[in-house]
C-alpha cells in the first residue's frame, strides 16, 4: 500500500515508518518542515505541508491516510494552550478532509489519531470501545476531534486509534515519570487507586498496521495493553524494576494547586480501558505484561 502519514515526526509516526518500511508498504510522510523530514527519514518521500499542490498530488497517489497530528498535551493548560491542543487535532483534521475533498481521491482508509482520554474519568467502570464519551476538556476535545472524520461523508473506512500511554525508552511517558524515580523520589500521584492504561510503543504500531490492513475493523479502537495495572502498582513495578524505592506520595491536593485541571484529567483520573476490538479481531500483544515490558524496555 501506499501510505501517506501526517505527523509521521513524532515519537509514535517514526516508529510506524519503521514497522510499515519493512513489510513493503510506502510511504509519504508530510510536514510543514520538510528538512526535518529529511533528517528523520531515508526512504520516505517527503511532502511539504504549505505546498497545497503537492499535498493534493500525495493524497491523489496514496491508498490510505494516517492523522497522528497534535500538539503534547503535556503542558499546563492555559487558555492559549488549550486552543492550540484543540486547533492542532480538531482543525487539522477538518483540514485534511477538505484536502481529501479538493483532491478528488478518497482513500481507501483513514486512520485518525485519537486518545483514550475520550472516557473522561470513568472510577471502575469498564471501557470497552462501545462505552459513552465522558465529561471534561479533554473528553470533549476528542469526542470533537473523532467527529470530524465519523460525520466527514468520506466513503472509506475509518478507524479511530483510542491511544493510551506509550512506553518507549527515550520517548512518550515513561521518562518523565521514570525520573523521579531514578532520583528517589518514586511513588504514586494522589490514592493511587486509579487505573492506568498503556500500551508498548511497539504494540502500539503494530496494532496501527493491524488496523490498516485489517479490512472488518471500523470505528474506534482501544490502543492498550490487556495488562492494565492501577496507577499505585505502575509505579511500584517501576521502581522495582529500576532498583529504586517507592515511597513518595504526592498527594492530589498538591498537584492540582500546582499544575490545574490538566492533572485532574491525566493523571489522577481512573480509565479501565480494554482492547475488545483488536482482541477479537485476533491482534496479538507482545507485550502484555507490565513488570517484563518495563525490564525489556529500560535496560
């Protein structure tokens, strides 16, 4: 297949170039910097995004479109930044679909990058895909941000990658909560009860690939480990693993004082998340556990 991927940049898209390379797809990847794109990748061709004709031309050549444009959200939320995460994921997206249109060419997939911060805070309910959106700024921005391809009218199938925390080395989340582990300071964010979900950044683009080439899955789809733990747990696995102790609370008071309602929405909330689709789709985890997955990814 012929792939053409918008933010292909970032921590998951270059992963997924080198797990799409490989199994003989190509790839088109787009950025507004295009000589970052030649500092990241050998054998991609390269599309700059302010040039609209050769966007128009990449769409018109490819057979599916993958959206992993966004801005971090791990960022206090100022009003400024707010409307940057929701220009960055809801405008963009808008923006693509208008491409799309203007190009004459649908493809024959989109694969649209979402979060699984779509549940809100849900305590010990379950969440399989099925389950309603919940309530919040962040539950509301990805509600939005989904819409945009679900009610596009484009005749291709959709498929809405619900993506949780991802594990990488030097990457994603894990070394921003790994370090106060490795200074000593390791322990849980408010009671710790709260379900944590994650997935491994190579499971995590493998899935994509399962996804894509996967013709019965539609809709969204849980990007999570089957071996979700509370957050209480991560962390105490975490330190374990890196031969440090667990022993600092930071208690939910101090964190909202200091850091706001992004707290409250990322890392004190409760999302047992589960990965219903892809398991009965056959996809298969490698990484499934959570004490292994971090010994193999951290040394």
């Amino acid at each position: 297949m012929k792939i053409l991927i918008f933010g292909a940049s970032g921590f998951i898209g270059q992963n997924l170039v080198d797990e799409l390379l490989p199994a003989g797809h190509e790839i088109i990847t787009v950025s507004r910097n295009k000589a970052k794109l030649n500092k990241i990748f050998d054998r991609t061709e390269k599309v700059d995004l302010n040039n609209k004709e050769e966007v128009l031309s990449a769409i018109q050549d490819s057979n599916a479109i993958i959206n992993l444009s966004g801005a971090t959200l791990a960022r206090p939320w100022t009003k400024s930044r707010k409307e940057k995460i929701k220009i960055s994921r809801i405008g963009f997206s808008q923006k693509i679909i208008d491409l799309i249109r203007e190009s004459g060419h649908t493809p024959d997939v989109f694969l649209q990058g979402s979060a699984v911060g779509y549940y809100g805070d849900r305590k010990e309910e379950a969440l399989p895909e099925e389950a309603s959106p919940g309530k919040g700024f962040l539950p509301d921005i990805v509600r939005d941000w989904e819409g945009i391809l679900v009610n596009s009218g484009l005749t291709c199938r959709k498929v809405l990658l619900r993506t949780s925390l991802v594990l990488g080395k030097s990457k994603g989340i894990l070394p921003v909560i790994a370090l106060p582990v490795r200074l000593f300071f390791g322990g849980h964010f408010g009671n710790g009860r709260q379900w944590f979900p994650w997935i491994h950044i190579k499971d995590e683009v493998r899935a994509i690939r399962f996804a894509m080439e996967n013709d019965k899955i539609n809709g969204p789809i849980n990007l999570v480990s089957p071996g979700i733990v509370r957050q209480k747990e991560f962390m105490k696995i975490l330190a374990a693993v890196m031969h440090r102790p667990d022993w600092f609370h930071v208690p939910a008071s101090l964190l909202k004082a200091l850091m706001g309602r992004m707290v409250k929405e990322m890392l004190l909330l409760s999302q047992k998340v589960l990965p219903e689709k892809l398991q009965q789709a056959g996809f298969e985890f490698e990484y499934k556990e959570l004490e292994e997955t971090l010994k193999i990814t951290l040394k």
